[in-house]
C-alpha cells in the first residue's frame, strides 16, 4: 500500500507545483532561489528529456502506457517477492510517468521549472552547464532510475553470495 501512495504523491506534487507555475509565473519568468544557481524559470518541452523527439505528443502518449502498464506489473511483483528498494524505485517512477502523461494529454506539453545552472569560473575553470529544466516528474523518474541501478548492483551481490554460499556447502 506504501509504494502507491508514494506514487500517488509524487503526482500530486508533480501536478501541484506545475500548476502553481502555469498560473502564477509568466511562460520564460525566472525567480531566482539560490542566486544564479538555483532559479524557478517557467518552461514548456514538447519532448523529452533534455528537450529531444520535439513535438512527438502520441508517440509519448502511447509509449507512456505501455511503460505505466510494464511499471504496475513489476510493481506488483517485486511487492509480493517481499523486496524494498525495487517497489519504491518503481512507484517514484510510476508517479513520474504519470504526472509528465497527464500533461501531455492535457496539453501537448510538460510544465518545467527547476532550473540550475553550475558556473565553476569562481573556482579558477572556466566552465558553465546550465542543466535542462526539469519538474518534480522528472526528478520521480531520475530517482527511480538511480534507485534501480542500485536496486540491481546489490541484487547481483546478493546472488554472488548466495552462489559462493551454496559451492562451499554444496
């Protein structure tokens, strides 16, 4: 039950906060946070991530449900195999998917506005990143991601063990 509502949070945050910034801040706006480092700047993609397949609404559309539907059953799965890590990597990812779903379908479009930039010139290198705008959804998803990898290298270990376990005992 936990890793739905988590799920059902991220969403709702997700669908929150892009509405707080479709209302109240101007389409290009930019409130700066942390300075020129951390800025809410309110952006449309009509992609994915980093702004590729522009404009490719269906396509997202329907490879959206076929990955909700592929989430929902492992989901469910990794639950009943009793497992802790993959079910919550899992629902963030869920939440995820559905909150950039929903804006698409609603509107041809995702709401971003978390916008860092990372200026290391005060360091002595002369090297600025402005990383892609990205929303709450996003965030979901790249967690979910992270958690999976991690989910997998400690799973192998697991294995690795269990495998040298069983040679000795054999």
């Amino acid at each position: 039950m936990i890793y739905w509502l988590i799920a059902l949070v991220v969403l709702l945050l997700d669908q929150w906060s892009k509405w707080l910034v479709a209302t109240r801040m101007d389409l290009g706006q930019v409130i700066p946070v942390l300075g020129d480092f951390f800025m809410l700047t309110s952006h449309r993609n009509r992609g994915a991530a980093w702004g590729i397949l522009q404009g490719q609404r269906w396509f997202f559309v329907v490879v959206t449900i076929v990955v909700v539907i592929g989430i929902v059953y492992y989901l469910v799965r990794t639950i009943r195999e009793g497992r802790r890590l993959m079910p919550l990597a899992l629902s963030l990812l869920l939440g995820g998917a559905l909150g950039n779903f929903i804006d698409r379908v609603r509107m041809g479009e995702v709401v971003d506005f978390f916008h860092f930039v990372f200026d290391f010139r005060a360091i002595g290198i002369n090297f600025v990143y402005d990383f892609p705008i990205f929303n709450v959804a996003d965030a979901g998803i790249s967690v979910g991601i992270a958690l999976i990898f991690v989910d997998t290298l400690l799973e192998a270990r697991r294995e690795k063990r269990r495998l040298a376990h069983d040679s000795v005992n054999g």
